[in-house]
C-alpha cells in the first residue's frame, strides 16, 4: 500500500502534480510548504480540481484569515512564496491587511476615471444629486454646464491653472455684459457664480483625495456693489408687517405654510431659499440647534442656527402640519419643497394689504430687509459685535473666502446669545409671548 503524501513539506511542483494526480478521497483538503509555513496549497471543501496558493494569516484583531495568491496552474511555487512573503511584511511592518487591501485595489478599480475637468463636474453633480435626493439642483450645476465645461470640460483638471480659471471668469462677465438682457447687468454675479461653481467641484475633489489643489481658492474678482438698504424697514413696520402675517395665519382654519415660512425667515434671519427648503432632520428642537449641511446651503459651508423661545414654537407649529422631510413641501410639480419665490409672494401680498389699510406709506419695502433689518438691530441695539451680526446670518463675504472669518466651536456660545436676544426682541417690538 502506497504511504500517504505528508502534508507539511517543502512544496515543488512534483509534490503538487502529485497530490493532485490523488483521488478526492485520498488526499487532504491542505498542504503546507515548510520553506514558507504560512503558506499552503489547497483544495476545495470537496477536494476536487485543481488547488489554489493561499496564505493563512492573523489578522489585526487576532482572527484567522486566508488569501488567495491563485491557481497552481497559473503562478509557480517560487512566485507564490515571494509574493506571500511580500504579504506578510506588509501585514506586520505597515498592518496592511492583504484581503481589505484587494477589495480596496478593487473598488477603486471599479470607480470611474477622473481626468479631465469635465470627470470631476459630472462626478461632483452625482455626489451632491445622491446627497440630496428629490432635491433641486445645485445652483452650481447652471453655471457649470452653461458656461465653464464649455471651456474647460475637456481640460485635465490637472492642468488647470489658476490663471485658466481666471480667464474663464472674466470671459463669461464680458459676454454677459455684452448681452444688455437685463437692465444694469453687468455680469459680474454670474462671473462671480461661474468662479465659486468650480471652487466647489474642487473642494469636493480635494476632500476625496481625487486632486490635490483647488486653482480656484482666491477671492472674488470682481466686487458687487449694492445700494446700502438702511431704514427701509423700522420696528414699527416690522411690527405691522408681523402682526399682518401673524393675524391672517390665526384666522385660518388651517395654518398656511407660506405665511409660517416668512415667521421664520423674521426670526432666525436665514436666507428664504434656506428657510423654504427647511428639512426635519436638520433641526434638534431638545437641543434648541438647526444644523444646515454644507451641500444645503448657498455658499458651500455647513450653517449652525440656534433656535430661540419662539423659533422652537413655531417649528413646532409647522412639524405638527408637515408630515413628512420637507418643512414646506410643494404644492407644484416644480420641486419637493416651497420655491423661495413663495415667500417673496406672501411678503408683497402683505404689504399690499398694508398699504391699502393706511398702515404702510412705501411700497419699497422687501422681503430681504427683514434680514437686515435684524442684523442691524442684533448690532446696533443688542450690542454684539458686527463678527456676531454676520455670524448671526451666516454670511460668508469675500473676506471669508478660503476659510471661515469665525470658528464656529469659538462663535457658537455668542451666536446663540444673539439669536436669544433677537427672539427677545421680536416679542418686545410684536408683543409678549409672539406665537403662543
């Protein structure tokens, strides 16, 4: 009777043609090499076919694990030794793990190649679609596809330069501005709009380690100019435009959510596209916070807002009406949520109704005065400091460009003392207790 293949030996390939030559039945299931002891040849559970090299190894956190170097039909035994002698030092000189590094070497196998500049847009415009579903579209992704991937979509994104990204922004404000379709257009915002769109694909590239620097990071180049706003709105009239909207919101059957999306405009001071697209999740009413991420907001950073007395009355006035994500859902095809227009509408409805009634003697009076409105007051009659004020609004102006003028970890405790106070404020200029 023939004596049984050992198996632990050195392995050649006249041992391993021989115990593959064996009967399933008359052979183990592994076969160690004694040059490399971690390493084997072995068959399947069924021990039919032809084996495989694997490597067994402990893992970091002290378990077993096996590798598959491969087929003995396709690598010699030579190459399998090297190659899980390669496996072992890296396992215990650098804790690479041999299989999480395969599927790794895999999954990035599997990703898309990103070259050129266009990659990077379309997989940013993915990212932030997958991020916010049934949501509109970045504003971003207009300007992108209008006027930059035009001119640099075929670019490798490596290779563009500051001085491109400059050329292009400057480029798209001479043709805007020669265009004339608006009365004082001058193109400088959709120039402005065209630069921070490709700021933010290259923020997103850099955070994924898919580029190593933004060409955009430098300020605005050109400066917007507005007519300065100042006492377009008093408390007076802030006083009369609440109690207007307040009034005809308590004398409907069924609260309208329009009228609660202009309250809460007044009192957190947020922009209405925010405020419109308001998400449930976002808001921690037992730890009085609304959190904005970053890929919800106009500018592109994360917007920490604290919830006063009467900010947490009325979103719970309006988490008792929505029942689902959205605060404000659409009551059109157009969108999942409120269009921002909707409270500009509510706001000249109300002021119409103002004037008629001998309350209101300017027409000139917005929406967005109420945010500035604010601001000034938490500046100049609360007393906090004008990085407060703008903390306060989250405005992120030219000097904020690249990095935040303020730490929120830093801002936070000021920011919700002023958001306290300007609550406090509302109920003193509106009356006491404003939303019971």
């Amino acid at each position: 009777m023939k004596a049984p293949i050992p198996t632990r030996q050195r392995l050649t390939n006249r041992v391993i043609d021989e115990v593959c030559s064996l009967s399933a039945d008359e052979r183990a299931r592994r076969y160690w090499d004694t040059t490399v002891p971690d390493l084997c040849v072995q068959f399947n559970a069924k021990r039919t076919g032809r084996p495989s090299f694997m490597l067994r190894y402990t893992k970091l956190d002290g378990t077993d694990g096996d590798y598959s170097i491969g087929s003995v039909d396709k690598i010699a035994i030579d190459s399998a030794r090297t190659e899980a002698r390669r496996l072992l030092n890296d396992l215990h000189a650098h804790g690479i793990d041999p299989v999480e590094a395969r599927r790794e070497a895999r999954e990035e196998a599997k990703a898309p190649k990103l070259k050129t500049f266009g990659d990077l847009a379309v997989a940013f415009m993915a990212a932030k679609a997958e991020q916010r579903p049934g949501q509109k579209p970045l504003d971003e992704v207009f300007f992108l596809n209008r006027y930059v991937l035009p001119v640099l979509g075929s670019r490798k994104f490596d290779k563009v330069t500051a001085q491109c990204v400059e050329d292009l922004v400057i480029a798209v404000k001479n043709e805007v501005g020669a265009r004339h379709r608006r009365k004082g257009a001058n193109g400088k915002t959709t120039a402005n709009a065209c630069h921070r769109a490709i700021k933010r694909v290259y923020k997103w590239a850099c955070k994924k380690e898919v580029a190593t620097k933004n060409p955009a990071d430098f300020p605005p180049l050109f400066e917007i100019k507005r007519e300065k706003r100042r006492g377009r709105l008093t408390e007076e009239r802030f006083a009369q435009f609440w109690a207007d909207l307040s009034g005809r919101l308590y004398s409907m059957s069924s609260p309208k959510p329009g009228l609660l999306a202009i309250l809460l405009f007044l009192l957190t001071l947020q922009r209405p596209i925010d405020v419109a697209r308001a998400i449930r999740s976002h808001i921690n009413l037992s730890k009085r916070m609304w959190i904005i991420p970053e890929d919800y907001t106009k500018t592109g950073h994360e917007y920490h807002v604290p919830l006063s007395d009467p900010v947490a009355r009325l979103l719970r006035i309006v988490m008792s009406i929505a029942d689902g994500e959205m605060l404000f859902p659409s009551n059109r095809a157009n969108g999942p949520h409120m269009d921002e227009h909707s409270l500009t509408t509510g706001w000249i409805r109300a002021r119409r109704r103002l004037i008629k009634a001998g309350l209101l003697d300017d027409e000139d009076v917005e929406l967005y005065d109420g945010r500035r409105f604010g601001r000034t007051q938490i500046r100049a009659k609360l007393g906090f400091s004008n990085d407060v004020a703008e903390a306060v609004i989250n405005h992120v102006g030219q000097q904020h460009e690249g990095a935040r003028l303020y730490d929120v970890e830093e801002m936070l405790p000021h920011m919700t003392e002023a958001h306290l106070k300007w609550g406090e404020e509302v109920e003193r200029m509106t009356g006491a207790n404003c939303l019971a």
